[in-house]
C-alpha cells in the first residue's frame, strides 16, 4: 500500500482524474468468537494502523450484522476502469500507444535489442495478463494460471452505506446507489463467460449481508493471472536480457503493480537486484 498509493496520486495529478476512493471497510461480525478474534489482530504491530480495536455498533437497517463490525481504516479503491480509459486516452495523444494484437512471430531478436515490424526497441516487457498462457513462447517455465472471477454491479435506492463492507463478498459503494459485488474464485472453470451459478452465489452471499430491494445492473466475468505460490513474476529472460516478463498479478494487481513495475525498471536500468520471492529466477527453464 504504502509503494501503490504514491503512485495512484501522481497518476491522478497526470491525467486530472479522480482515481483513489478512501472509504473505510466494515467486516461483519458473525460470532461472539469474531469479536475475540479482532481484538487479538488489533493490537498486532502491523495491524494497529488499519484495524480499531472497538467493535462498531450497525447504523444502517439495509445492514444485516448481528454483532455490528470490525472496522478497517486508511483503505479504500482505485478505480482502474477510468484509469486504464484515461492512460489509454492520454498515450494516444502522445502517439505513444498502438492497440495490436502482438503476434510473437513478429518478433525479431537481435543483438542487445528486439525488432517488431517497423519497431525497434532495447527492451519488450510482456505484460500479459492470462494471454501469457497461449502468446509466449519465451517464458513457457512460469507456471501461469488462469482464476476466473465474477462479479456483479447493484443498485439499491434505500442502502445508503458509504463504507465498503465485508461479509462473504465484499460490497463497495461506487456512487450513484450503485455499488460492485464480489468477486468469486474458481480454479476449475476456463470458460470466459459470466455463470448463472455464480450469480446466484453472489446473491446468496449479499442477502445475508443486506436487507433491502436491489436491481443487477450488470455481472460480469474475468481471469486473474495467478502463480501458484500466489506471488508475481518479474524479470528478463535468462537467454535474451532484452525480453522481460511482468505477471502474476492475482487477485491484488493494484497493491502489487506499482512495486513490480518499479522493481522490474530498477533491475532493467540500474542492475538493482529483484527480490527473490517475486523473481523469474524462481522458476527454472
Ligand atoms: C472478478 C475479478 C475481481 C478482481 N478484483 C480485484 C480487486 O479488487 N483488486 C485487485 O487488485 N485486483 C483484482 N482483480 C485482479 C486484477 O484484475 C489483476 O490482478 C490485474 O488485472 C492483472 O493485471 P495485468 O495487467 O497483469 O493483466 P490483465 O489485466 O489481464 O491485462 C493483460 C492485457 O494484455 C492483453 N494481451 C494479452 N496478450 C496479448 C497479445 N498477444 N496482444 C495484445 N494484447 C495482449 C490483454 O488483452 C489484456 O488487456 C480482480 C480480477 C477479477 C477477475
């Protein structure tokens, strides 16, 4: 959090958009035990900063708890759709963005740099999400996967909660008596699209959490690129210095970007060792 954020601001400030929501997180209190439990990780050194020690009693009807909340502070959202609208919208007034499908039999290696088409560069860093499975030939040992994920937009005119809550989804009010539902995990299922069951699971998971009429506004399905050690892959490859990898972003590609992005140029441009854990060097060709 503390490398993201930084980085988030300074994108607000270049492309003079909103981009960071703070909004507390609420996690509902199920059991007498829950309560025990967050006193205990409250007073944690490194959950001190984020975690009140007080249960908070529940002010809004539209919320089911029994026990009222665990209160999570200095937290909140990106908004990554506008984010990517806006970079994409501000690369291309700076010609600095080209929207392919890049091909890798395109790709040229050459001494101390790569060649694609009319383009030559010192460096190529993929960066591709779960399309890394079937479009690269170059970092085949990673072992990449796909988690799909669903979840639903909402919108109910009498909920009226500005803090994100947690129950067995996570529910975050995005403005306009709307808010975003999710997300599920499943491992199994390679199909790209949304499924009846996971709807219905996101709507039993948010009934127990809220007891007020709401409308599907939208639901939707994704992939998260995922490791199995859970932890991203960056580096160059051990051959060709000048193809790098930037994957495995999971399901926290927005706290774990900003320092991989940042650690992947320090290693390219200064030599600045990657730390093992997140390395490509864990994974052996
Ligand atoms: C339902 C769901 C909920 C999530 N919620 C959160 C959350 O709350 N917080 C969070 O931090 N993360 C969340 N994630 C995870 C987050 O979406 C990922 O961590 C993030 O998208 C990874 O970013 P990426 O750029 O590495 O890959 P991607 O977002 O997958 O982007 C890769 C891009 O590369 C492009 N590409 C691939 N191959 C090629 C090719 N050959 N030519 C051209 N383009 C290509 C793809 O089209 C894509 O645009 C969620 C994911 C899902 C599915």
């Amino acid at each position: 959090m503390s490398n993201s954020m930084p980085t988030y601001k300074a994108l607000e400030i270049e492309l003079g958009v909103r981009l960071i929501h703070h909004a507390s997180i609420l996690k509902i209190i199920h059991q007498k035990a829950g309560i025990n439990d967050w006193h205990q990780s409250s007073v944690k050194d490194d959950c001190k900063p984020y975690m009140n020690p007080n249960i908070q009693q529940n002010r809004n009807p539209g919320i089911r708890t029994a026990l009222g909340f665990g209160k999570v502070t200095n937290t909140g959202w990106v908004d990554t759709a506008l984010l990517v609208d806006e970079f994409t919208t501000h690369m291309k007034s700076k010609e600095k963005l080209m929207q392919a499908t890049f091909e890798a039999n395109d790709l040229q290696i050459d001494d101390n740099c790569v060649r694609y088409r009319d383009i030559k560069a010192k460096h190529i860093v993929f960066t591709q999400g779960v399309g890394g499975l079937t479009h690269n030939p170059w970092f085949s040992q990673v072992p990449l996967q796909q988690t799909k994920g669903e979840l639903m937009i909402i919108e109910s005119q009498d909920l009226h909660e500005k803090s994100i809550i947690k129950g067995g989804v996570f529910m975050i009010p995005i403005g306009n008596h709307r808010y975003r539902v999710g997300s599920t995990y499943n491992w199994k299922d390679q199909n790209e699209e949304p499924t009846q069951k996971a709807q219905l699971r996101l709507q039993q998971q948010l009934e127990k959490m809220i007891q007020v009429p709401y409308q599907i506004v939208s639901h939707s399905a994704g992939f998260r690129p995922t490791i199995p050690d859970r932890k991203p892959v960056i580096g160059v490859h051990p051959q060709f210095s000048q193809l790098a990898i930037f994957n495995g972003m999971g399901s926290r590609g927005v706290l774990q970007a900003p320092f991989c992005a940042r650690s992947l140029y320090d290693y390219i441009e200064k030599g600045t060792p990657i730390p093992s854990e997140i390395s490509l060097h864990r994974f052996k060709k």
